[in-house]
C-alpha cells in the first residue's frame, strides 16, 4: 500500500527495484524484505523521502485432531498368559498431517493377563507426542484392553454302585469317579458338601444320594456344569437251603388209629431261623390197618416270610 503526503505527487513517480512477496511453507513469519533504498524518485520537482514499513506473511499452525483406539480383543481363559497388542489411528481431521507426524513414548501398547478379566492397555494421551510445529495437534484416546472370558468344563461325576448278598449286617459302598472335560480343571478345583456313602442292611436298593448342588466351583477361571450320576448299593437275599423232614414212625397193630406227626428242619445258613417259614400244611400221617402212611409234605405248603 503506497501513502503519499502531496496529491500533486503521483505513485507512478516512483520506481521499485526489489522483490514484493513474502512468501513460506511453514509456520512462522516471513518478512517481504521492503528498504527505502529500493524505491527511487523520478520527479525532480519534488525531494521525496520515502517511509518504508516491511510487509511480511504469518503462517499459524494449524488445529488437528488426532483419533486413536487402542486394540481390543476378548480371548477365553487357557492357563497362559494372553495379550492383545497395538492401536488403531481412527481419524486424523487434516489430510496433510499423518501417522509420521506423530511418535508413541509409552513403554508398550500392549494389554496382557492370565485369569479371567479385564486388563487395560493403558493408553493415555500424554503418551503421544506431536513432532510437527505446523500443527497444533489434540489427541483424543480410547484404551485398549485384553478381556479374558471363563472357560466352558463339564465335570462328570459318576457315584460307585455295588452288589452285595444279604449278611445280616450294615454294607455300604462309597465314593465316586471324576471325569472332566478340561485337562486346566482338576479336583482340586471343586468342593463337595454332601456324603458319598451309600448303606443298608435288608434286601433292597440305596442310593448314595448325589446330586449336582452338593459340589461347588471353586475357580473363577472356568464356567462348570457338574453333571452327576447318583452311586448306589444293591443288596440282593441270601440264597438259603431249608430241609424239611418228616418224622417216621413204625406202630403195631392194635386196632385203634395211630399216627405220626410233625418235621425237622435243617437251614444251610443260621441267619435264617426256622420262624421265618410259614406251614401251610398238616404235618400229620394216620392209619388203622397195617400199612405205609405218608403225611403228605412237599415244598409247596412251606413259605419264606
């Protein structure tokens, strides 16, 4: 811009003999270089001094916004550590600004774990620097992080059974078999709260009683389904020979009527008494005339109780 104090005093008096552009790349100031010394006078009818204010260009930096999610990923629990790693420049709001423009100063973007959980990244926007003094640059982060989920077992649990034969006295059978579906999961990952013994005297079936709410996970790392099979005793009757034998007479005539009566009993097995068998019978042989007399016994009159 040219000012001139004298209106009879025209710009085209002058003549420039230097460079009128300021001109850069990057942020900062870059004068146009403007001296009085390049503006000459070619008006003899006047003394010209000339008053020069250099002319310069500003360049500002630029306002960025620079976007960047951290890696996430959620894996299932296995006994080893497990990480998930690295960002993701989301948006960066000036093409002319990019990824180079900018370093990472954190120890590592990496999220790492081992039981179930939740583990961060740690990602913070004081851990990235911008290395471009054209641009003002605003981080915006969002954290990474490593989920570990529990692992799926099923743990089959499987009561004893057994057979016994009947011995007058109190059997049992006891304990039962653990299978699991996740060599990671053992038994000592477990409690059960119940009575693994299953007992009875008499002839019968008794249960052991198991049941799926009697055992308890005790290890955060797992989702368990305890799948349980009860145990049981069988106790099954004694197997007893009873023999019965009619008693024998041998009477002389005497013309009236005579007879015999009544049986011993012999058992294999003296848990079994002889009052355990119902007669349905008459134990009886009669007669008058010389003769054989049979009383008539045979195993269907007799009946275990």
């Amino acid at each position: 811009e040219v000012s001139i104090s004298d209106p009879l005093y025209k710009a085209d008096n002058v003549t420039f003999n230097g460079n009128k552009v300021a001109k850069g790349t990057n942020v900062g100031s870059y004068p146009m270089g403007l001296t009085e010394d390049q503006f000459t006078n070619n008006n003899k009818n006047f003394t010209v001094s000339f008053v020069v204010t250099d002319g310069k260009l500003e360049i500002t930096k630029d306002t960025v916004v620079v976007t960047i999610n951290g890696n996430k990923d959620s894996k299932v629990f296995n006994g080893t550590e497990q990480q998930v790693a690295g960002y993701t420049v989301a948006d960066i709001s000036n093409e002319l600004y990019t990824e180079k423009d900018f370093t990472f100063k954190g120890e590592a973007a990496i999220a790492k774990g081992t039981n179930v959980g939740i583990y961060p990244m740690g990602l913070a926007t004081t851990q990235f620097t911008n290395n471009n003094r054209n641009f003002d640059v605003e981080f915006k982060v969002t954290d990474g992080e490593l989920k570990i989920t529990k692992a799926t077992v099923v743990v089959t649990i499987t009561g004893n059974k057994d057979s016994k034969v009947y011995n007058g006295e109190e059997q049992q059978v006891e304990g039962y078999n653990v299978s699991i579906s996740d060599a990671l999961y053992t038994e000592n990952d477990f409690t059960f709260s119940g009575t693994k013994v299953a007992k009875g005297t008499d002839v019968g079936t008794y249960a052991m009683g198991l049941a799926a709410d009697q055992f308890t996970n005790n290890n955060d790392n797992f989702e368990v389904t305890f799948n349980v099979t009860d145990g049981e005793l069988e106790i099954t009757p004694l197997a007893v020979t009873v023999d019965i034998t009619g008693n024998k007479a041998t009477e002389v005539y005497n013309g009236a009527e005579q007879q015999v009566e009544g049986y011993e009993v012999e058992i294999s097995n003296n848990l079994y008494a002889e009052e355990n068998i119902a007669f349905n019978g008459t134990a009886v042989a009669t007669g008058t005339d010389v003769d054989e007399y049979a009383m008539g016994l045979v195993a269907g009159l007799f009946e275990n109780t």
